[in-house]
C-alpha cells in the first residue's frame, strides 16, 4: 500500500477530471481548468490556510508538496554548518551530521506527543507520538518509508567518510538504532518502562 | 446587535465575558466538548437533561453518574478517583476532571447545593461546569442565578451555561465566565464555529428582557409568592404529588402510585391533560426521548408559572387541576 493510495484527494480528483470528460462537448470551456484542478489536488495534501476537513493536519505534513526536499536541504545545511567549523576533522563532521540528525529526528518524531493546535476529534492523538499520527497509523507509506531510509543513507554515508573507525562505528550503529528502532510498525504505540505514556 | 447582548450579559452577570450560541439545546452540548476531551473525566448527575446527555456522549469522556443531589455519594466518586490519581501520578496530572451540575434541574425541579460543591471543588481540584437554563431569570435577589441565590463569588464557578429560552424569551444560549475560559469556545464551541448567529430580532429581545430585569428587580419576589403559592395549593391532590422545590418555577406532578407500565401512566397523565385542555387550562406532559435517555425520569406532568399570570388566573388553574385529577384517578 503507497502513500498516496491512504489519501483521500485522489479519487475526488479524479471524479472531477471524470466529470470534466462528460461535459466536455456542452461546455468546452469549463472542461479544461478541472483536469487540472483534479492533477493539481493529487499533488501536496496540505492545503495550508484553507479550510479543509482534514481532522488531523499533522498526519498529512509530510505527503505535502516539497517538504522532502526541504528535509534533504536541511540536512544538508547542518553538514555544511559543520563542515564550516574549523577544528572539526571530516569523520567527526560526518559522525555529528549522523547523531545530531538522529537525536533531533528523535526528539520530533518519537518524543513529543500530541498536535500543537485543537483537533475536531475530541483528543484521540493526545498520546500518539508524531511518528504514530502520521497518516493515521498506516503502516509502510511512502513518507514512512522515506523517514526510515533517510538515516540509513546517513549512516552508510558516515561509515564510509570515517573509514569505518571503531569509535566512530559504534557510535553512529547506536544512534542509527536508537532512530530505527521506534519505526518498527511492532513498536507502534510502545511506551518502554512506562516513559512517555502520559 | 450580538455583540451587546454578548457585553449586556457579561455586565449583568458580573462575569468577565459571555459568547452567544444560537440554538439552546447547543449551548451546554456544544460547551462541554469544547473543554473535556478523551482520557477526562466528568461526573454529574443524574438528572442531568438530555442537551448535557448528547454534550457528554460527544465529549468522549469517562463519565462518571452520582445520585441526583447526593453530595456524599459525588465525594465517594470523588475520593475513588482520588485513590486511583495516586496510584498513577503521571496520568493524574494530564487528566482534567469536571463536575456539570444544573441550578435548576428540569427534570425534577430541584436546586443543586452550590456551596458544597464549591467546597468539593478545591478539596477535590475538579472544574465546575453550572447549567443555568432554569435558575437565570429567576433565582436571585436580581436574577442573576442560583450563584446569587446562595451569595457565591461568581469566579468560584468556571463556566456558566445557560438557554435564552426560558426566562429571557428569546431562542439560543450564552456562556459566561472569565475571558480565559470563554475565548476557547469562540474557535472550539462547535455549535458557535459551525453555525449561523441569532436572528437579531431575538438578540435584540433578549436585550430588551435584560433592561426589564434589570429595571424591575421586584419581579423575581412576586414569582417567588407566586411559586410558593400554587405549590402549596397542589399539595392536596390524592393521586398526584408535586415534585420539585417551592421556589422552582418548573415543577413536576408526578403520579403517587405508578399503574406498572410506564404507557398506562403516560395515558393517565395524558387524561388529565387533556381534560383540563377542554377547561382552558393548557397543561402538558414531559416528554423524553425513552429509548436514547441514560435515566430515564417517571412520567409527569410539567407545570411552570410566570411572573404574568395574576393571582385568579393560579387558583382557577389550581382547582381546575384539582377536579380533573379528582375525576380522573379515582
């Protein structure tokens, strides 16, 4: 199941474009703006300062338009911040590129709880992690996976610039693990040892 | 013209700021869920009407019934909820906890004992939620509400919920509190965000009923008398006892005996009714949803007196009731 199969946007889409199809002889000019207003939908979910029934925003974030490129820039950005540092060798560059995105993908994916804004659902995701809204629980979306292979890729890429240093090695495999880990769809929900549950 | 009533009814309760719904039945329902949200927990009572059942049920919150009036059995629940805070301190501290209470029950025509439950309030940490609908307008020095009536500080109450319906004649509802409180429903008050305002006819009605109220504080004495009166009046019909207290202008006659079926007792009462229908005396039943109520409340007869009626008008009403239910039960 991809992710764009868990949106709803699609197939009103593509009634439209359908719609658009029959009436296209009686008026031929209204036929052209809804295909394109039907392709237009499909693409980034999040209408930002529209009103739309999306009952929680938050699981729709990341199936918007270019957000994964922004996340890629941005990851990007802090390497080359830390690039510009002068007292930090390449390896140590790369290894903190590595923890520094885990810890804060961490933070923001695995840590706080909730949405920051009031919800029409009276509360139901009040205890669920950003990673456990994002499109309502569905697991193997392309956004999941997206998130899942971005630290892998970040590791593979610290692994080979610190010529596979031992130090260096164990420090990257646990943060990749401590990233990894609460991405499995069995860990979903999961509060270890009680932490984080309320 | 909504904007004063808003203003009009904050001044008159002497609360920071009130918001208008315009429909009452959506008042209360569209309140609570605006502040209990799941994993909260509510507990009221249970002669709550219906339009605080549905605000409830769409509330998704753990609700928790205590007998109608019963303070001791609301600080058992209280303690009980107490005990298990302890028990999971974490959890404890995330969940709000509420008590929604009526002023006026219109189910039984009782009046809640505010004083204790402001005492259970800060003993207990919970948030009082005061439905005001039949006590606005009528208790009171100045009709300010069962607030008044017991000379309580208005802020110990957080929210205040009361329909225009009743004694203000107009339709739809308002809520006042503090300006904290009363914001939050401006953008989460599903039945202000998702509907149209109040006719400005009946906004402004209602504005011309607070000027009466407040220019003519007598009145809430005289319908006092009058409440006293015709409840002492009905006290000696064989078959029928009054149920409700002598201040309440709302109150309920109930069958003394029930026939066992809940349809004999209704066509009993609908008897009487129409009966004193054909005397010219207007009477009616209290109506529920039977199958969709949590506690369902014996049929009665609903009477309410107004501040207009005269004095002849109460006896003839009151004796006209009298002989039906004479001819009628026995």
């Amino acid at each position: 199941m991809g992710g764009s199969s868990a949106d709803s946007a699609p197939p009103i889409g593509r009634v439209q474009m359908g719609e658009g199809g029959c009436f296209l002889e009686i008026a031929g000019v209204e036929a052209s703006p809804a295909p394109q207003a039907g392709r237009a939908s499909e693409a980034g979910r999040m209408n930002v300062g529209v009103a739309h029934s999306e009952v929680n925003p938050n699981t729709r974030v990341m199936n918007s338009r270019g957000i994964w490129l922004a996340y890629i820039i941005l990851v990007g950005l802090l390497h080359v911040v830390l690039l510009s540092i002068p007292f930090f060798s390449i390896p140590v560059v790369w290894t903190l590129t590595n923890v520094i995105h885990n810890l804060a993908m961490y933070i923001f994916l695995h840590t706080v709880k909730g949405t920051p804004f009031e919800t029409p659902d009276q509360g139901k995701a009040r205890l669920l992690t950003y990673w456990e809204q994002m499109d309502y629980g569905l697991q193997f979306t392309s956004s999941r996976k997206f998130l899942s292979i971005s630290p892998i890729v970040l590791y593979l890429l610290a692994s080979f610039y610190t010529t596979h240093d031992a130090v260096h090695f164990l420090i990257n495999t646990a943060s990749l693990l401590s990233v990894l880990l609460p991405k499995l769809p069995q860990f979903h929900g999961v509060r270890l040892f009680g932490i984080n549950k309320y | 013209v909504h904007l004063d009533l808003e203003d009009r009814l904050a001044k008159f309760m002497k609360t920071e700021e009130a918001i208008i719904y315009s429909y009452g039945f959506a008042t209360i329902a569209s309140a609570i869920p605006a502040y209990s949200k799941r994993g909260d927990i509510v507990f009221v009572d249970r002669a709550a009407c219906f339009a605080i059942q549905k605000g409830l049920q769409a509330s998704r919150s753990d609700i928790k019934l205590f007998n109608h009036n019963d303070m001791a059995d609301l600080e058992r629940l209280l303690k009980e909820q107490e005990i298990e805070d302890q028990k999971n301190p974490r959890k404890a501290r995330v969940t709000r906890r509420f008590i929604v209470v009526e002023g006026l029950y219109m189910n039984t025509g009782t009046i809640c004992p505010l004083p204790e439950l402001v005492k259970l309030k800060y003993k207990y940490k919970a948030r009082i939620f005061l439905e005001e609908s039949l006590s606005f307008g009528v208790l009171g020095e100045h009709g300010r509400g069962v607030t008044e009536h017991f000379g309580i500080n208005i802020d110990d109450i957080d929210l205040i919920s009361a329909n225009m319906e009743n004694s203000l004649a107009s339709i739809g509802g308002f809520c006042c509190g503090r300006s904290f409180v009363i914001d939050h429903q401006r953008l989460s008050g599903q039945g202000y965000c998702f509907s149209a305002s109040l006719p400005p006819l009946l906004a402004a009605a209602a504005i011309e009923a607070l000027n009466i109220m407040e220019e003519n504080p007598g009145i809430f004495a005289v319908l006092k008398e009058k409440c006293k009166r015709i409840h002492k009046v009905l006290q000696g019909i064989s078959g029928l006892k009054v149920v409700g207290e002598s201040l309440s202008p709302a109150f309920h006659l109930q069958l003394e005996e029930s026939t066992g079926s809940r349809e004999k007792d209704v066509k009993l009462l609908q008897e009487i009714v129409n009966q004193c229908m054909d005397r010219g005396i207007a009477l009616t039943q209290a109506r529920y949803l039977e199958k969709e109520e949590k506690c369902l409340p014996p049929p009665s007869i609903r009477v309410v007196v107004t501040v207009e009626q005269t004095e002849e008008e109460l006896e003839r009403a009151a004796s006209t009731i009298k002989e039906v239910a004479q001819a009628v039960l026995l």
